[in-house]
C-alpha cells in the first residue's frame, strides 16, 4: 500500500482540494477530499492523471535525428518510409530492447503511464522467424517491465506491399506472416505478456495496404475482445490508390465492410470526407491521432472539429517517436487546428480551458483504445498518477487549468515532477529512477547500430 496526498488534484467530478489517494495491487483502493495528510504519506503538490500513449513503433525512437535531410528532389513519407525500412533491417534483440527501455521511460518522463506498442518488427533479418518465433514481441514486454510503463502489446499482421494483395517489399521481410503464423506469434505474444500485471494484448492489421478483406476477417476473429488498431488513410497516395483499387476511399471502404465499433482504434485517419468524417465519429471508435510525428512524416491535417462536433473520440500516440510529450502531442494538435482554421482554442469547450479539454479527451480516448476498463482518479482504476511541478517561480501563480494550459502551451516535459504507473513510483524529480543505466545501454546499442 502507498498513499499520497496532494494540495490539489484533478478528479473526475473536477479539482480537489487536499486529496489523498491510496494505491494498493496497482489500483487506486481509494480517493478522499479535504483530507489531512496521514503520517507516512508522500505529499505532493498538484495530481494528474496518467495518460495513455496509444501508438508506438519503439524502435524508431533510434532514427531520431537521422531522417531530417533532404534526400533527392522530393523527399516524402514514402522516401522516410524506405530509409525506416533499411534502418530496421539492422536492428537485433538486444537493441530492440535497449531503446525500447529508454524510449518508455521517457515516455514515464512526460506524464505517459501506458503504451499501446504496434509492434511489427518480428522475424530475423534473414526474414526467417527467431527460434521463439516471439523473441523481439519479449524484447518489448521486458522494456515495459524494467521501466514500468503499461503496456497494450498490439502484435501486426502485415502480408502485402500495398492494395489487392500485391507482393510485399524485399523491405518487409521481417514484418511478414499468414494468418496460420501469425495466430502462432498471437499466442505466444499473449504468453510473454501474462508476466506483466495489467498488460494486456490486442490484434493490429497493419493497413489496409498490408492485409487483403480476407485477411483482416481472419486477424479481426483473433482479438478475443481485445483492441483492434489499424492504420489508414494517412496519406493523399494511400486514398488515390484505395480509389484506383477498390473506388472507394479507405474509411469509406471499412465502414461500409466492417462493424468498426468501440474495440477499433484507427490510427492517423487523416484524410476523411465530411461523409466519412461523421460516420467513423458514429462509430464510437477512437482516432489515434500522432500530432508529431504527422507534422513530421507530412501527412496532412485531420478534421479535429467536424470529427468531435459529431462526437467523435480520439487518443494520442507518438508514433515514430521523434519526440516524447504528452503535452508537445497535444500543443501539435491544436496548433494545426489553429494554423488551418485561423482561430485560437479551436478544440476548447466555449468558455473552457484548452488544455483541459485536450488532456481530458486524450485520457479517456486512450484508455479506450488501449482496452483499459477505467481510468482517471478514481477507485477501481489503475494506479496511474501524474504530479506537476507547480509550485515552481514560472507557474506558482497559476491555478487548476491555467496550470494544464501552462503544462501543454508553455512548460511541456519540464512541469512534470513525479509519475506513478501501476501504483509504483517511476519518475521523481522529472526523472525515471532507472535513467542512467538505460541510457548507458541505450547508448551501447547505438553504437552497435550506427557504429
Ligand atoms: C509504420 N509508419 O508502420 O511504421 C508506418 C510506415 C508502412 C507510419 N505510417 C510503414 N507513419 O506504412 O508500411
Ligand atoms: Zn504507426
């Protein structure tokens, strides 16, 4: 049992004073108001909380850094998108776990308690499978267990180079399965994964350029209730190229196939028609949306306001994960919004706080999208809490969502001071606790990889 009090806290019903929170099993056994602190508690200033990262690639935290040079005379997703492959291509076990580890403790860093990992790097370079034919999907469990980040391990079936089944890239090699191999890996993946307390898996049809209707029938029958995450129609070619196969546009194409409904979490959903816009809202699916590395990658700008006029839900990822930030995720976001409508506090409630209704809907999206039952501060939920800096000289004088705006407009990373994930305390002073030896073999892995 842990106990924490803090001077202000965020809860459901909206900020507390004097809230003391009471973490027992990794949950939240209880929540009391205007309580005094008991002997033995940690006291801490202003209480959060956790937030879900729903859309990962770990292992491209390791390109940080490495893609932003003009290539030839284009330079596109599509050209990113070959040196990733070439880039995975190099990389072994022990170096998927090694910036899988640092990359989720940074993400405890920045105020993120749960990961949905969409993992699809799965077979030797050879693109023959490992002995464990789930050695690199354990590579990932035991960066979540060293680090302590929940984990929602979302095992890719990817089979083909693009629509209509067309042959997968000589580039591909390590991503590929049938659906008899991968329901394999689905096993194993769900055994390594019982290990963790809380982690839980899901199924993830790459994209609608990756899986045949047949195939994404047959992966979709293997979730067993749990999530299902896509990608899709992330970018103009991907659309032209729906069009040209199908004639129909990609969303349009699954709505009217599939039952999406609230296990789906589609990822980037970028490029949507009112008509399409409105019916994926309907849904109750939720939108993962990866602000940064869309900003990155030039995707394009999604339709935050029709999509949430119409109810739409949506979560955040970090995708590539060219920058970690709960708070740069959610300022990227908005600023788009603001860049394209010319407006500001675009996805705001009249008269709300901005940053409160990014944080607010991104936490209960997340959660969502990552299968979890509850969230929030509440009792019966994961014990995620995140605490803020807020006594510090920059925000002292800012209260209750002035800080959050604070937290997602001006401070980022730095306002966050400690994070607990499951009831255990990861992160105190902006710090997670294991960060000098995850960086030295960080560091090691590198060195292997880039030479
Ligand atoms: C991915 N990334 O799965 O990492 C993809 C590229 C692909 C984004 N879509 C790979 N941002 O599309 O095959
Ligand atoms: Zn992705």
């Amino acid at each position: 049992m842990t106990a924490i009090h803090l001077r202000r806290a965020l809860l459901p019903e909206g900020w507390r004073d004097e809230v003391r929170l009471v973490f027992a099993d990794g949950l939240i056994a209880s929540v009391e108001s205007d309580a005094p602190a008991a002997p033995g508690d940690e006291v801490a200033e202003v209480g959060v909380p956790g937030m879900a990262n729903l859309h990962s690639h770990a292992f491209q935290r390791a390109m940080a850094g490495l893609t932003e040079q003009r290539g030839g005379k284009t330079d596109t997703f599509w050209t990113w998108r070959e040196t990733m492959y070439r880039f995975a291509l190099s990389i072994g076990p022990d170096e998927m776990e090694a910036v899988a580890a640092l990359l989720y403790a940074e993400m405890l860093e920045a105020g993120f308690t749960s990961v949905g990992e969409f993992h699809y790097l799965h077979h030797a370079p050879d693109g023959q499978p490992y002995a464990n034919i789930a050695e690199l999907a354990e590579r990932i469990v035991a960066a979540a267990q060293t680090t302590g980040l929940g984990l929602t391990l979302l095992p890719v079936f990817y089979a083909h180079g693009n629509f209509g089944g067309a042959a997968p890239h000589e580039g591909q090699r390590r991503f590929l399965n049938d659906p008899a191999r991968f329901a394999r890996l689905l096993e194993a993946s769900r055994a390594a994964v019982a290990r963790l307390p809380g982690a839980s898996v899901g199924v993830a049809p790459h994209s609608l350029r990756a899986v045949t209707e047949a195939e994404l029938t047959a992966v979709i029958a293997m979730a067993e209730g749990g999530p299902i995450h896509m990608h899709i129609a992330e970018q103009v070619r991907e659309v032209d190229d729906s069009l040209a196969w199908v004639g129909a546009r990609p969303v349009q194409w699954l709505l009217a196939r599939f039952a999406v409904d609230r296990r789906w979490c589609l990822i980037h959903a970028t490029h949507m028609t009112d008509f399409e816009t409105t019916g994926l809202a309907r849904t109750g699916a939720v939108a993962g949306l990866c602000p940064i590395t869309e900003g990155n990658l030039g995707d394009g700008i999604f339709p935050a306001r029709p999509f949430r006029a119409a109810g739409g839900r949506f979560g955040i990822g970090s995708d590539s994960n060219v920058r970690i930030g709960v708070a740069a995720e959610l300022r990227q976001l908005e600023y788009a919004q603001r860049l394209l409508h010319r407006e500001r506090n675009v996805l705001a409630e009249a008269g709300g706080s901005t940053g409160r209704a990014l944080l607010d809907a991104a936490a209960a999206g997340g959660a969502q999208a990552l299968g979890a039952a509850m969230h929030g501060l509440r009792v019966g939920a994961p014990a995620d809490l995140v605490t803020l800096a807020a006594a510090g000289p920059l925000y002292a004088h800012l209260a209750d969502d002035q800080l959050l705006d604070a937290w997602v407009f001006s401070a980022g990373n730095a306002l966050v001071d400690g994070v607990w994930a499951r009831g255990i305390k990861r992160v105190s002073g902006g710090r997670h606790h294991d960060r000098a030896a995850l960086s030295e073999r960080y560091r090691a892995a590198m060195a292997t990889l880039i030479g």
